[in-house]
C-alpha cells in the first residue's frame, strides 16, 4: 500500500492524494489548483497521473481546490465511479457548471482585450464535459461501509466543514493485514454557525492525513468577530460607500448571511442592504435551505423556534442576472456586496473590485484564508496596485481581514481531533502550507512521541 501527494502538498490547492495498492489505484480528491494564472492553467490542464488508471474517487466536499478537476479527469479518460455524499454530489453539479461557465466567459474576456502577442486562452473544460462528469457520481451515506474490491473499503464521517463535507475512512487488507487511513478532507470548526462539528471516528486509525490550513494559529472567538463587524458596518453606513466581500459559494457566504441576519434581529447592526451577486452561491443556498436537519443546536435557537429562514430577510437580495450585477456599480451606498470567488480569483467579484478598490470610503472585507499568489492574498498582504484582468488598480479601500469566518479548525481544534484518534503511527500533514504547518508539527511531535510526523512535497510518495 503507496500514498502519493499530488495537490495541497506544501500549499492550499488541487487536493489530490492517490492510494495504490497491488490491484488497485484509489483517488483522494481531485480539485483544481489556484494562483498565478500560467502556473495554474498548466497544473490544471495536466493531470500528475494517467486518467485511465484510476478505478475510483472518492470526493471529500464540493469545494473546488476539491473537486474541480474532475471534469478533466473524466475528459481524460476516466471510467469509474465519484463517491461522495448526496448533498455534495448536488452542489457539485452547481459548482462545476460555474466553474465551466467561468473558464469561458473569462476566456472570452481575456481573448477580447488581449494585446498583441498574447497567446489566446481556451477554456480546461467546458459544460458538456461536466455533464459528462456528473453521470460518475455514485451517492454514499454517511457511516455505512462501501466495499470497493476484495482489499479495500471505506466508511464516511462528519466533517463539519461545509454542507455535505465528509472525513475518509478507508480500510486496506493486504496478505492478511489491515491498514486504516484517515483522510480529513476539509476539517471544520468545533463551534460555527450552522452545521455540526466534526464527528469522532469509532474505529482505530493507523495512518492520518490532516488538512493543516491554521496549523499556526487560534481563531478569536466568533463574537469578536461579530464586534468587527458591527464597527465596519456602522462605519460603511456613515459614509455611504460599500463593503465588499469576495467569498466562495459554499459556505463561506451562507455563514455570513446568517451571522449578518442574526445581529439584524438582534438590532445590533443597521439593515442596510446585502447583494449576494453570484447565481452559483443562490443556487448552493437554496439546498442550505433544505437542508436544515444537517444544521445544529444554534440554528434552532437562532432561527428555527421563530419559524425563519437565516437565508431570507427583508434586506437580502440575490441577484441572478448580469445586468443586476452590473447595475450595483451606479447604486449608491450604504450597502454589503458578498460574490464569489473566495480568493478572487474570478468571477463576478473581480468586476466588483475592479470597479470599488480605488474608493477609500469602501471596505474590503477578506473573510478566510487566501492562497499564495491569489488576487486575495495580494490584497489581503497590503500591495498595491494589484492586477484584475490584465490591468493595475491602486488600492485605496480600506482591507479587513476576519479569519473567524473560516470553515476550517483552528490549531486547537486540529489537535484536539487527533488526539481523539487511537492507534496512530504516522500524520501526514496536507492542505497547508509551510509556516503552518511547521508550528503544528512541533506541537504533535511533543503530543505523540513515537508517531511520525510527515509534511509531504509534491509528488511524494510513502509506503504504509
């Protein structure tokens, strides 16, 4: 039995890990890789691996760093099955087709105000291929074994990340051995708004591969957060400009719709209007709204007892159509724009920032973690002027960043979920990149005397 780390090795993207044993090669994840647009084109294009000899994936959450090149999978060749659970399998059809829909209308952008020289830039795939794709979807619920072959199965926990998201339990017998991994995906929060926490494994797990996003840091409690909030919000009604938020469709805006509609109700925060400009995040939130048996506790107390929706409120507005968006660049403010994407890497936020960065009686709010060499990032690190589109725009908006509203756990919560798990003989740390993941190392290695610690490159590849 071989792991092989061929994305979120030493950085955030293109999560995919390959088993392989003797008869058979499992994928971990196939998600699309984010940054300088070359670099990520190139990694995006070319799979680390023969499509064809994979015999089946097993998809942790829809996010796409998670998921996004699966299409391309599939367009190279790939017969097998995507297994997932069935509310990522719903928003991955939406994520998917955005993710498309993206690629060409960007390309079609790029191409139009190309300079001389420039080569023409063709789209990875397009929405036949993800239709394609969609027909390999395999749906599986949570707890229940799935046999793959006669050497290996798997069982799907909670992982508390985002809607549908799910920790990896696989099960390999080789000449008679039976090895455990654990693969976290995206690790979500002990205590956030809307969905439960990560869920305990009752099964003794020898090898663990954690995502490490916050390896180095503690997350201030969410009513921080909250106070934050409330200061720039009043700020933003006291001169009238605009909060922008660049956020991904998937959970990420539906946790700030809910804290934002809370300190409504509780009249902590004006009712100033809130945009959220992404027909992707519109389409993700109507399943958030039917999907309250996978919320907890706060939600009912917040929400449920009264007979609301947190998604719905008499100043939340989604607008679907171009020229809807297009028409908030001449609407004055005070007013919030949440869209995707959550790194600014494309997407209708891009139009938004290129059109209110220079304003500084406008925020920008940076609500998670930012990739390196993302437009996000570069925003968040305080340069300026940053490029949209080819072209330079000084930044003169005021940042904030608020890391709270991160779906992933923080270091405390990362170690606390792995010292819940018994039996463990090595941790491999993904997802992350080194000086997060450096911190967290030290502190397992003074956690777990005898266990090895391991943070993969690229393409490295561990025999277990």
């Amino acid at each position: 039995m071989k792991i092989t780390f061929l994305g979120a090795a030493q950085n955030v993207t293109g999560s995919k890990h390959l088993i392989q044993t003797q008869n058979y090669n499992l994928l971990l994840d196939c998600g699309f890789y984010q940054g300088k647009r070359k670099e990520s084109n190139q990694q995006n294009t070319q799979l680390p691996f023969n499509a064809d000899s994979i015999d089946a994936v097993i998809l942790s959450h829809a996010h796409l760093d998670h998921s996004g090149s699966l299409p391309t999978l599939v367009k190279n060749g790939y017969k097998g099955k995507i297994y997932c659970t069935k509310a990522t399998a719903e928003i991955s059809k939406f994520i998917l087709l955005d993710s498309a829909n993206i690629q060409v209308s960007d390309a079609e952008y790029l191409n139009k105000h190309k300079k001389e020289g420039q080569e023409l830039v063709t789209p990875i795939y397009n929405e036949d291929d993800v239709k394609k794709t969609l027909e390999h979807f395999e749906v599986t619920e949570y707890h229940s074994w799935v046999k793959l072959n006669d050497e290996i199965s798997f069982k799907l926990y909670e992982a508390g990340h985002i809607l549908g998201s799910a920790t990896v339990l696989v099960k390999v017998t080789e000449n008679g051995t039976q090895k455990t991994l654990l693969f976290t995906g995206d690790l979500g929060r002990e205590i956030a708004p809307i969905l439960k926490s990560p869920e305990p494994i009752d099964e003794n797990v020898d090898y663990l591969v954690s995502e490490c996003t916050y390896g180095d840091r503690l997350h201030r409690p969410m009513q921080e957060a909250e106070k934050d909030l409330i200061k720039i919000i009043s700020q933003i009604e006291a001169t009238g400009g605009k909060i922008i938020i660049p956020a991904f469709s998937l959970g990420r805006t539906q946790e700030i719709i809910y804290i934002l509609h809370k300190l409504f109700n509780e009249k902590k925060i004006p009712a100033i209007p809130v945009y959220i400009d992404s027909p992707l995040t519109i389409n993700i939130t109507d399943i958030f709204k039917e999907s309250s048996e996978r919320f907890d506790d706060d939600f009912y107390k917040d929400f449920g007892k009264n007979g609301q929706s947190p998604f719905e409120a008499d100043n939340i507005f989604y607008t679907r159509t171009t020229e809807e968006s297009k028409a908030l660049n001449e609407k004055p403010g005070p007013f919030i724009i949440i869209s995707a994407s959550g790194m600014a890497e494309g997407g209708r936020v891009l139009h938004h920032l290129k059109n209110n960065i220079g304003d500084e009686n406008n925020i920008i709010l940076i609500a998670g973690y930012q990739a390196e060499n993302t437009l996000g990032r570069r925003i968040r690190d305080g340069i300026t002027p940053v490029k949209i589109y080819g072209e330079l725009y000084d930044v003169k908006a005021q940042v904030v960043t608020m890391n709270e509203f991160s779906a992933h756990a923080d270091q405390r919560e990362l170690l606390n979920y792995t010292k819940s798990l018994k039996g463990l003989k090595k941790i491999f740390l993904v997802h992350t990149e080194m000086t997060q993941a450096e911190p967290f190392e030290k502190i397992l290695k003074e956690e777990f005397l005898g266990v090895q610690i391991n943070i993969p490159h690229f393409e490295q590849s561990e025999t277990l």
